[in-house]
C-alpha cells in the first residue's frame, strides 16, 4: 500500500484530531508573543519565521505529539520548506510520528466585501502543488471567511473554494475546504444553514476521484454538518476553534457527531518557551488529550 493510501485510510478511519500549526506572517507575532517570544527576539522577517519553527519543532518533537492521537498536523509552507530532526517536515511527521501532513495554500484574505473575505489569489498555486507532492504533502487547506452571512455571499464562498478545491483533488492532493463563520457573526446559525444547503449541492458536483474535507466553525446547532458529513465525497468535517478558549471549543465539539478539531490557538494555549521539556510536554500531552477526548465522544 502507497503512503497516500495509508494516509488516507488513517484521516478516513482513525480517531483523533488534525493539529493547525499554520500561522502565517500576519498571524506569527500573535502566536509567538502567546508563547512568550516579543517582538524584539527578532529583527526582521526571516528572523521570526526562524523563531516560530523552532516553536513548531518543539510541539512536534515532543513525546506527546504522536499518531495516536493526532491524526494530521496543517503546515504553513515556509515549515514545509524546513527541517525537523534532520529530515524535510513533512516526512518527520509521517515517518516519525506517524501524522498526516497537511499544507495551508492560500495566501491570505482579500479585503470584506458584502459581508464575506475572500481568499486572495493564489498565483503559483500549480507549481506549490508539484512541490508539496514531491515533499510528501497528503493535502491541503485553504481559508475564507463570513462574517455577514445572505444567501448570495455564502454562494459565492463557496464557489471559490470548490473551484480550487477541485484543481487541487485533479492534482492528486485532498484539500480542505475552510469557509469559516466567523464567531461573531451577527446571524450566525443562520448562515451556518445557508453554509451547508451550500456546501451539500456543491458536495454533489465531485466526481469520485475528488475527495475533499471541510474545516468549519463550531456550529449553535449541534449536528449542524452531519449531512455533509456522510456524503461519500467527504473524507472527514473537522472544526477550527475560531476564537472560543479551548474549554468552550471542545464543549462544543464534543455536541457534534462527526466532527473532529482542527485547533490552532486552543492546542498551544498555555504554552511557552521558558517551560522545561517535563512542563512542555506534560502540559501539551493535557492539552491533546482534552481536544482528543472531545474528538472522539460522538465519533461514529
């Protein structure tokens, strides 16, 4: 069997959640001054980007981040680019922790209009595509976002992303679909049903050689995506954090059969780099372990 073949059969079948370790340039300060690095550790760009890496390799290094509980881990292209352990990132965490890599491929959010941001254009999106193939990518993921919801705006969200989702399942890739409701959305339940009458008509365009996955808001109705959730061309719903502290994302997640996390902010929360290795790893494996509990408490 192909490494895709078992990777696929991994994120299809398996319990566990997919770890968001994407931040890109404008959301990296955030993340790294969470984890106690300021902005003065670091004098330019490149710098930074060192720095989150050394963040990123930590969390991924560490006892407690394994296959068995984290299926995937979402990586931002320039940790694509590097080295953990000696070895390209992508082929450390399948080959040494058996996680599926997973690369973010958008290139950030075009300006709100009419209540939704669009993702920006994607140029090299073909040539991106080749190479993370070739490094051992199993898919990809890709944001927009509503933050106003009518049935036009939803409509249109989800064109872009299924437009480009299927340019990435013809190149052998699996994206994940994220148009995430914004939290603060002022009609939020609302738009999360326009999202899934969308979603469900766009799910029946697919042929079968187009699998893809969604990556959603944790929706007010719980069950919201259980629909999408069972059609044959949905690999799996997994739920971003959005905004909500851990606590109340995996109270959430843990009222939604079908759906497993996909937390970023959540998964780190807490974590610094002036803990020893004992601390960092025993607060991480609590960490995983809760988003892991509320994963799998309404599996089916």
């Amino acid at each position: 069997m192909s490494d895709f073949a078992k990777q696929m059969e991994k994120i299809r079948n398996e319990y566990g959640f997919i770890a968001a370790l994407d931040q890109s340039g404008g959301s990296t300060p955030k993340a790294l001054g969470l984890y106690g690095v300021k902005e003065d550790q670091w004098s330019n760009e490149d710098e930074m980007f060192d720095q989150v890496h050394r963040m990123r390799s930590r969390i991924v290094q560490a006892d407690a981040f394994n296959g068995n509980r984290v299926i995937g881990a979402i990586l931002f292209e320039g940790t694509m680019d590097k080295e953990i352990g000696g070895m390209g990132s992508a082929e450390y965490l399948w080959t040494q922790k058996n996680v599926v890599p997973f690369l973010k491929v958008d290139q950030g959010l075009a300006d709100e209009n009419d209540g939704i941001q669009l993702m920006a254009p994607i140029p090299d999106l073909d040539a991106l595509l080749v190479k993370a193939k070739e490094k051992g990518i199993f898919g990809t993921k890709m944001r927009s976002v509503i933050k106003q919801a009518t049935e036009s705006n939803v409509k249109t969200i989800v064109e872009q992303q299924f437009e480009i989702g299927k340019r990435i399942a013809d190149a052998g890739l699996v994206p994940i679909l994220e148009p995430e409701v914004d939290i603060n959305c002022p009609n939020k339940q609302e738009a999360e049903e326009l999202l899934t009458t969308q979603l469900l008509a766009s799910l029946d365009t697919l042929t079968d050689k187009q699998p893809v996955m969604f990556k959603l808001t944790l929706p007010e109705t719980a069950g919201q995506y259980a629909e999408c959730a069972a059609h044959r061309n949905l690999i799996k719903v997994v739920a971003l954090s959005g905004g909500y502290s851990r606590d109340e994302a995996n109270r959430r997640l843990s009222q939604n059969p079908n759906m497993v996390a996909s937390f970023s902010r959540a998964l780190v929360e807490g974590l610094t780099f002036q803990m020893s290795d004992g601390e960092f790893n025993s607060h991480l494996d609590a960490c995983i372990d809760s988003i892991y509990q509320a994963s799998k408490s309404l599996a089916a």
